[in-house]
C-alpha cells in the first residue's frame, strides 16, 4: 500500500484545486453574481470532490493491482503516476499563473486562433515540465523522485490552502442568501382586454444596425407603424447587469453600494411598479437573472420562490467547463466548449416552467400559443436574448454554427421575433389598448473600444395609428420613469418629452466587463450614435 501513496496524494491535491478550491473562489470573488450562497455549494461540492477523489484512487488501484500481477517492477502504474504529478504541474501553473489572457466569458466567440503567443507559450510550459520529470525520474529512479514530486505536491496544496482561507475571509462570502426567486413562463401570454403595458428589451442591438435592418426590409416595412422611433438614445450603462434594475429605478448605482442590494432597492423604490401595484396591474416579469428576493417580489405573478436545492449534474457541467477553460493548455482550452457560465442551470423550479430568454425558445411559444385575455390590466416585461452573442440564429432562427453566424443575421432575426409578438397581439384584438415600448438594454461594440452606448428604442402609446415617426429628441434612460408616467396618463409616443433640452449633455457610465467595481463617467456631447463626441468628465466611482 505504501506504493501508493503519491498516487493518493495526486488524487486529493487535483480534486482539491478543481472541485473545492476553483468553484468557492470564483464564487468569493464574484458573490453578487451568483444565484446561490456558499452554503449551498457545500453539499454539491464536497460530493464532487469526493467523487472524483474516489475515481481517481480507484483507477490507480486497479492499474496497480493489474500491473503487480504481470510485473514486480510496476513500470505501468509508476509512468502513470510520474505522468499525472507532471500534469498536475502544468494545470497548477497554467490556471494560477497564465491567467491575465483569458477572453472573456460574455458569450461571445472566442477566437482561440488569436492567441498565438499564449499557445506557444503553454506549449514549452507541458514540453519543458514533462522532459524535466521524465529526465529526473530516468536519472534517480522512482522512489527517489516519487518522494520529490509528492513533496511539491504537498507543497502546492499548502499554497492553494492558504489563499483559499484568505479567500474565505473576504466581504459577503459568508451572508445567507435567505430567498431564492425564479421566473416562470406563467402567464407568459396574458393580455388585457382593458389596458397593457409591455416592455420587450431584446439584448445588445445597436440602434443604428437595427434601423438599417428595418428599412431595408419589405417583410417587416409595418412591423412598427404607429410607434415613434428614437434613434438617439443613450444608455446608460454598456452592459445588462446594471441595465435592467436601472430601467425600473431611473437612478443609477454608482458603485455606491453593492449590486445586489442596488438590484433590490431599485424594484423596492420603482415609481413604475408602485403604480402598478396600486391600480391593480398583473405583474409579470420575464428576466432570466432575476435578483428581486426579498418578499417585496411577492407583486410579481409569475415568480417562483425556490429551496436552496442544486442540480448536481448541471453544477458539474459548469464546474467542469470552467476548469477545463482555465487550467487546460492553451492549445487545448478550446475542447472546453466554453463561451459563458450559466449556472442559472443548476436552480431546481418544482414545476420545472423557468422562463428562458432563447429567442427561438420565445418565438415558438408565440407561435404555437394564442394570446389569453384576462380582463385585469396586464403589465409584462420580457427580456429576450435578442442579437447577444453568441451569433447562432440566421434570418429565420434557424440554429447555426456559432462559429458561421453574422451579428446582422441575428439582429434580422430579432426582428422577425418583435413582428411575430406583435402581430399575435393585434390578431388577438389588443394591441390598441397596449402600451408597447420595444428597446434594447444597450448596443453593440463592432470594434474593440466602441462604448455600446446607442441601444434601439421604440415606443406605441395609448391607440396610436400613424406611419411610424422618427424623433430627433436626445434620449437617456435617465428618462425612463417620465416617459412611463406620460404614457400611463395617455400621452402618445410623439408627445412624451415635449420639453426636453436638445442641448442636453447625457452620462454614460464606462466598465470592462466582469470589473464592475472601476466606473468611469463620460458625457455625450453629440449624437447618442456618435463615439468622438463621448468625452470623460474626470470622475470616477470606485468600489
């Protein structure tokens, strides 16, 4: 048995560092993304670990046994234990050390051709650890270098083990996460045969793109008759995260307190959803990151208050691509199939209905389901996928490569989703008593440094019939909250911000994605489209 000890210490010090050190401290360090608390990952986790260990122990054991019966010398059992120390050399130091490249995980495609310099680099890093074990072990022998390798292996756990405390001792990493929410489809396809109120935010389309798309096409050329059009409309924020609370509150979080508690506050004090509340509105909401979870979210219909149960196997899968992703070699990170974490996946909904924001997912349900009309006021938001990465529908939502999709094809097949919504809507006889505001979160960076400022933003008020207008007013989400008391009060789409200043300077608030905690204010001095005229103020709020 003692022959197999640096086996066992191989098997601990790799389940360790991929199943208890990995997933905890990318939860630690990003708390506020996460669904789930550290209390819940512990079952799940040390069930892994211990899985894995299991598997790992159990392989080395029968290879040992298997090889002991034909041979004393063991040459088998000891080359793959020598082969999996070198190994584990090569994950610690490529996932601890080589890190500062990795692309981003915001879903887009990952070009993996474009790290050439990485790629060489992790090459000479598995050439020149498996020459030099393999060198060492031929020139002083098994045991000698066996009780060497599982030194540094002992060695790497204790360097793990103690950033792995000093991880647990960071701010929120211990606060419960008492109520956990889901969005369900329920209700999905209500409409009120009195009046509605529809916000549909379809992810990442560019105003300028769209409105491209739009005009140039004879199939949808009607899709937004009666709506005013705003091309130059300025977002607030470049990414969904802060988007969605901010376009409920009207006043944006700058780095003042922590995201979740700005995600609460912003549905606790939304002047909107007070209104709705108090003249008697069904309230649902579809938003496939909803954060809402204190009991103020009871006025949501359609939302499902969850245990703290965990899909293993979903935890395993995002777990696994993770790893995979970021302690692989270079030239093997692609085998990850890795563009985003999604462990929204691994929430368990007892009726198992959780709304998905996947356009062709929407459009079928659209498709295949009649409008159901109910006679109380009907408020619905619904938060689509829309032309976010990664590029996978053509024109048609036919499922692509993503690796063959076109930013263009998707955005045409957003539109083909809106039209079909809004045709089902008009077919069913309520679209005239529906207001509808059709926008974007934010838009899209065509080139590295473009600020995604200029998301699309239509609007159909109160029984509106005209040819779709374009407005020259200068818009900012800032503006949301008057634009929804405008219309509730009946003003249609042209009317709504009748005294706006169009000289008015509006703020856009800079952050790399995942750096959230580094905010940089900018100031519009032109169009909403135009990047040369987005100028710094000097201010920053930092976290």
């Amino acid at each position: 048995m003692k022959k197999l000890i640096p086996a066992f210490i191989v098997a601990i010090l790799s389940g360790f560092m991929f199943f208890i050190y990995e997933p905890i401290t990318m939860y630690a360090t990003n708390v506020s993304d996460f669904w789930f608390d550290i209390y819940t990952m512990i079952k799940p986790t040390m069930l892994l670990f211990a899985g894995y260990v299991f598997c790992m122990v159990l392989g080395f054991v029968i290879v040992y046994l298997i090889n002991k019966k034909f041979s004393s010398k063991l040459y088998v059992y000891k080359g793959l234990v020598i082969l999996a120390f070198a190994a584990v050399v090569i994950f610690y130091i490529q996932g601890n050390f080589l890190i500062k490249t990795l692309p981003s995980l915001d879903g887009s495609l990952i070009r993996w051709d474009l790290h050439l310099k990485d790629t060489v680099f992790s090459t000479l890093l598995v050439f020149l650890t498996f020459a030099i074990v393999g060198i060492t072990t031929y020139k002083f022998k098994y045991d000698k270098v066996s009780k060497v390798y599982s030194f540094i292996m002992c060695a790497i756990f204790v360097m793990l083990t103690t950033s792995f405390i000093s991880t647990l001792t960071k701010d929120g990493v211990w606060s419960k996460k008492d109520r956990i929410v889901v969005l369900t489809n329920a209700n999905i396809n209500n409409a009120s045969t009195d009046t509605n109120f529809f916000i549909l935010v379809v992810d990442s389309v560019d105003s300028t793109v769209f409105d491209k798309v739009l005009t140039g096409s004879s199939e949808y050329a009607d899709t937004f008759k009666d709506f005013t059009y705003y091309p130059d409309t300025m977002s607030t924020y470049r990414f969904t995260r802060d988007t969605i609370p901010y376009i409920f509150y009207g006043t944006p979080n700058k780095n003042e307190i922590e995201f979740n508690e700005y995600y609460n506050k912003a549905f606790d004090n939304s002047e909107l959803i007070e209104y709705l509340k108090s003249n008697n509105y069904q309230i649902n909401m579809y938003e496939y990151d909803f954060r809402w979870t204190n009991e103020n979210s009871d006025a949501v219909d359609n939302i499902n208050v969850l245990n703290k149960t965990m899909d293993i196997k979903s935890y395993l899968k995002e777990v696994a691509k993770y790893d995979l992703f970021k302690y692989l070699p270079y030239p093997y990170k692609m085998f990850s199939h890795i563009d985003n974490l999604d462990f929204g996946n691994c929430q368990v909904s007892e009726d198992g209905d959780k709304f998905s924001w996947d356009d062709k997912d929407f459009y079928d349900n659209i498709l295949s389901s009649g409008i159901q009309k109910i006679n109380e006021k009907c408020f619905s938001f619904i938060h689509l996928e829309g032309a976010h990465t990664p590029f996978n529908y053509d024109e048609d939502l036919n499922l692509l490569e993503k690796e063959d999709g076109k930013y263009e094809q998707k955005v045409v097949a957003t539109l083909k989703v809106i039209n079909k919504y809004i045709e089902r809507l008009k077919e069913a006889g309520v679209y005239d008593n529906s207001i509808i505001i059709v926008m974007s979160d934010h838009g899209y960076d065509f080139e590295p440094g473009q600020e995604r400022q200029n998301p699309m933003f239509y609007i159909k008020g109160l029984n509106e019939h005209h040819d779709m207008v374009r407005s020259d007013k200068p818009v900012s989400y800032a503006d949301l909250n008057q634009i929804y008391e405008e219309l509730l009060a009946g003003k249609t789409s042209e009317e709504i911000l009748s005294n706006i200043d169009y000289n008015r300077k509006r703020i856009l608030l800079w952050y790399n994605y995942n750096e959230e905690d580094h905010m940089v204010e900018y100031e519009q001095n032109g169009h909403a489209w135009e990047e040369e005229t987005l100028v710094p103020t000097g201010i920053e709020y930092n976290r």
